[in-house]
C-alpha cells in the first residue's frame, strides 16, 4: 500500500482525499490544512473520516476551541508518507517543498504552481512514462488536463498536427465570494496558457488559443480546431472519443444542452458535490472543416485532475510501468467508464 498525505485540503485537495481513498492500493494517511475552514469544519461534522494535521502548528488553538481533533503537525504527516499531494493555494506548494525535499519524499503537484516546481509536467494519459521513479510532478490545469485528453485520444489513434483551441471560462468556483461576480466577459491575452501547456506536454503538436472568463461556475467549454496527419472524419473522432474512459459522449438531442445539464446530471447520480471526473464531448459539436475536426467538450473544473494526479501516484512510486495498466486502475477505482 503506497501512503499518501493531501497538503491543503480546499476545492482540489477535498478531491483527492475522496480519490485516494478508493484506491485500493493505496492509503489516505491524513489531510493537512492552515485553519478551520468550512472544510474543515464539514470534516469534523462528517465524523473525521480523514486524520487532520496542522501546518501552521501555531493555530492549534483555533482547532481546540472548535473541538477539531487534530493527528499532529504537517511536519509529521509528511514523515508518514510516501507521497505528498500538495493542493495548496497556488505558490504555496513551491514553499511546501522545501518540506517534502528534506525527507526525501515524492510529491504531486495542482496546476497553479509553475513548472519549474517539478520534475515532470505530467499527464496520465499523454506523457506517463515521464513521470516513472521521478520525485516531482506537476499536474496539467482543470483546463489542459481534459484538453490534452480529448487530443492525446485522436492523436494516438489518429496523429494530430496542430490545434487552435477557443475557452470560455468558468470565472469562479461555487462560493469563491473574493472573486467578486463580474457580469461581463474578459478577453486574456493570446495564446492562452492551455495551448502552450499542451506543447509543453506534446511538443510534437502546434498549438494556439484564446481564453474568455465567463462569470459561470459550473465547468468550462473548449472548442478545439484539429488538424490530423491525414484527414479526421466525424466518424473517426466519434468512435475514439467513445473508446476513451475519461470521454463521455453526451447529445445535444437527450438533453445535455450546456455545461449546467451536465452539472445537474452528476447531482442526479448522486455524485458527491455533483462531481464528474470526466469530460463530456457533445456528438452534435464534432464537426468537419475543410481537413480540420472542430469539437466542443466540457471541463468539469473542481474533479478533472483528480484522475491524473492518482496516475501521477502510480508513475512515481512506480507502482504500474505500462501507461494503459496504470490508467486502467484508476479508472477502475474511481468508476470512470461506467456509463458505457
Ligand atoms: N479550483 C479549481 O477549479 C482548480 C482546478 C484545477 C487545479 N487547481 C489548482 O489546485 C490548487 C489548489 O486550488 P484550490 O482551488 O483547491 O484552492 P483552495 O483555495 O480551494 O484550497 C487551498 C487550500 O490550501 C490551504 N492552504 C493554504 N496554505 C497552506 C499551507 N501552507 N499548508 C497547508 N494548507 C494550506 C487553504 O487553507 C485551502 O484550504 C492550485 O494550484 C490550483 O491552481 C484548481
């Protein structure tokens, strides 16, 4: 059983304690956060499925007085460990490290952190092998993890050349007040971070785009402009997409009209915060243009990385060498595929 500690336990790091704790092979050793947040709190009221540690010991008060039972400092989780998942604000992480360099230990990082903090900017399914025996990764965005799945699919069927993609972006997070609620679009500079952090992972592909914040909060929607090797058919984009377990094919035609009917499907089969792990890609979206393949997909932006960070566990513990074994488990796990 490979151990496991989630550092800052907030929109993402809730994820993945609920995702390694379904990993059969693996065991959640606890969750370390700052300060009683409404995380926290919601833990605690839970019963305390999950061991809390301090990483600011000097807050402890702050814990006690709200009767919060704590297992101890982040200090000594990092110790009971084999592999830390930091997913702390972004930067953050960067500080932890020092931590997790001075005994010696493994650890995976969200997308807010740059990529000079790991050894690996990784994706399971586009880049595993990269990420074999390493001791720091960096997982991919909300955004470029569903990306990248959806072109590293047609890709290793098919080979794709380049791609222009088009994001709207969800501009919050249920509950991120600080934010403020803008009833506007904003236009980011091009190209937009997704295109470049997908030829960061898959250097063979040219890739551009154009980022817009939409003051939405439930997922993103990229459309993507592909260009294959040789010519991708509706067809042929249709059934790879099918074939892929982190892929679900949804239609405008039973009533996926948008990102919020995927969000209120995910609440329907009782996911736990109407999560989804996976992307969906509209049937109807998947169009042909001249010798490109256009296609719409939805990123669901708090539980897509959730997938490829415990991949990301696999490689560096090494724990599974082949890339389609060790996908396969999580997948299992965490039930991806089962609409098929
Ligand atoms: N929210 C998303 O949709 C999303 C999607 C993909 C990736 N990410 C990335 O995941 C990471 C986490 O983002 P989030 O949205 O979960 O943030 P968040 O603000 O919801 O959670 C961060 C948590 O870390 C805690 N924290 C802060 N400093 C800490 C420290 N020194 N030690 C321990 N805990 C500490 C905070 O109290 C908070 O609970 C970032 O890198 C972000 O870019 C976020």
């Amino acid at each position: 059983m490979v151990k496991v500690g989630v550092v800052g336990y907030g929109v993402i790091g809730q994820r993945l304690a609920d995702g390694v704790a379904r990993q059969k092979d693996m065991e959640l050793v606890g969750v370390a956060d700052v300060a009683p947040t409404l995380a926290i709190r919601a833990l605690k009221e839970k019963g305390m499925p999950y061991n809390l540690y301090l990483a600011v010991p000097d807050n402890a008060k702050a814990f006690e007085e709200l009767n919060i039972p704590v297992s101890g400092t982040l200090e000594e989780l990092v110790q009971k460990v084999d592999v830390i998942l930091d997913a702390t604000s972004a930067g953050v992480g960067a500080k932890n490290k020092e931590l997790y360099a001075k005994y010696n230990k493994k650890a995976i990082f969200q997308g807010g952190e740059k990529n000079s903090v790991a050894d690996v900017f990784f994706h399971g399914y586009a880049n595993y092998e990269k990420g074999l025996g390493k001791q720091f990764l960096k997982l991919t965005s909300c955004n470029t993890t569903g990306l990248i799945r959806s072109v590293d699919c047609l890709d290793r069927l098919y080979g794709i050349e380049k791609v222009a993609i088009t994001i709207v972006r969800r501009v919050a997070d249920p509950g991120d007040y600080h934010r403020g609620l803008t009833n506007a679009l904003q236009v980011d500079k091009a190209p937009s971070h997704q295109a470049v952090d997908l030829m960061t992972i898959m250097p063979h592909i040219e890739a551009t785009g154009i980022l817009i914040h939409t003051p939405v909060t439930h997922g993103h929607i990229i459309t993507v402009v592909a260009k294959g090797k040789k010519k991708i058919t509706k067809e042929m984009a249709l059934e790879a997409f099918k074939t892929h377990d982190r892929i679900r094919v949804v239609r405008l035609a039973d009533g996926f009209l948008g990102n919020a009917s995927l969000f209120r499907y995910a609440r329907d089969l009782g996911n736990p915060r109407g999560d989804m792990y996976e992307i969906a890609v509209w049937e109807e979206s998947i169009v042909e243009s001249g010798d490109d393949i256009m296609y719409a997909i939805n990123i669901p932006q708090e539980a897509v990385t959730i997938p490829e960070t415990m991949d990301a566990v696999r490689a560096c513990m090494e724990m599974e060498t082949d890339r389609l074994k060790a996908v396969a488990e999580t997948n299992k796990y965490l039930g991806l595929g089962k609409w098929k």
